[in-house]
C-alpha cells in the first residue's frame, strides 16, 4: 500500500513541478533557471513542514506528502543539468551562482516549513 501512496503523490508533485517551473520561468524569463529554483523550493517547504508536524517517513501523510509529492516536484538531476548548460553557454558566473544559491534556497525553504508547521 505505500507504494501506492508515493505514486498518488508522484502524480500530483510532478504535474506541480511542471507548471512552477513554466509559470516561472514565463515571468522570469529563460536566462537563469528561477523555474527550478521555485520547484525545488516548493518542495523543501512541504517536506519541512510535513517533518514539522512530526510525521515519522512511514506514516502514510509523510509518504504521501513527503516522499511522494514532495519529491516528485524537486529535481537534483535538472539542477546538475542546468548547472552545466549554463557553464557550457559561457555562463560560468550564473552557474556558479546557482550552484550555491539553490542548496541555499532549498535549506532556507525547508526550515521555513518547520517553523512554519
């Protein structure tokens, strides 16, 4: 049955992380990527606030919310990614910048979600 559960999230997570990254990026243009950032984003607050509420990753909410929407929605693999395209593009200075500001982010998002909870 858990399995379950992360695939009910998975398919709610994804979908979000998709349109975060679209709605994003049409507002903030294609030239860093702020669509990944606020998806990953998103997702570390979630994941703070289900671990703030003092769910256990075997209760069915974490695995449904944490494991399962939560991460769907975030994407270490696309942030490596776009980390060397922008390298690639000549872009050493953005890449670097998103390189440390992105895991930043992501703590800063995820304590923000235990407070918060």
């Amino acid at each position: 049955m858990t399995w379950l559960l992360v695939v009910l999230g998975g398919m709610v997570g994804a979908p979000l992380r998709y349109l975060v990254d679209v709605r994003t990026t049409s507002r903030l243009g294609p030239g860093f990527p702020f669509g990944t950032l606020a998806a990953n984003a998103v997702a570390c607050v979630l994941l703070g606030g289900v671990a703030g509420l003092g769910l256990a990753a075997d209760e069915p909410a974490y695995v449904l919310l944490g494991t399962g929407v939560a991460g769907a929605m975030s994407t270490y693999s696309t942030f490596a990614f776009e980390t060397v395209r922008l390298a690639e593009e000549g872009r050493a200075g953005r890449a670097a910048a998103y390189a440390v500001v992105s895991p930043v982010v992501g703590l800063a998002a995820l304590l923000l979600g235990l407070v918060v909870a």
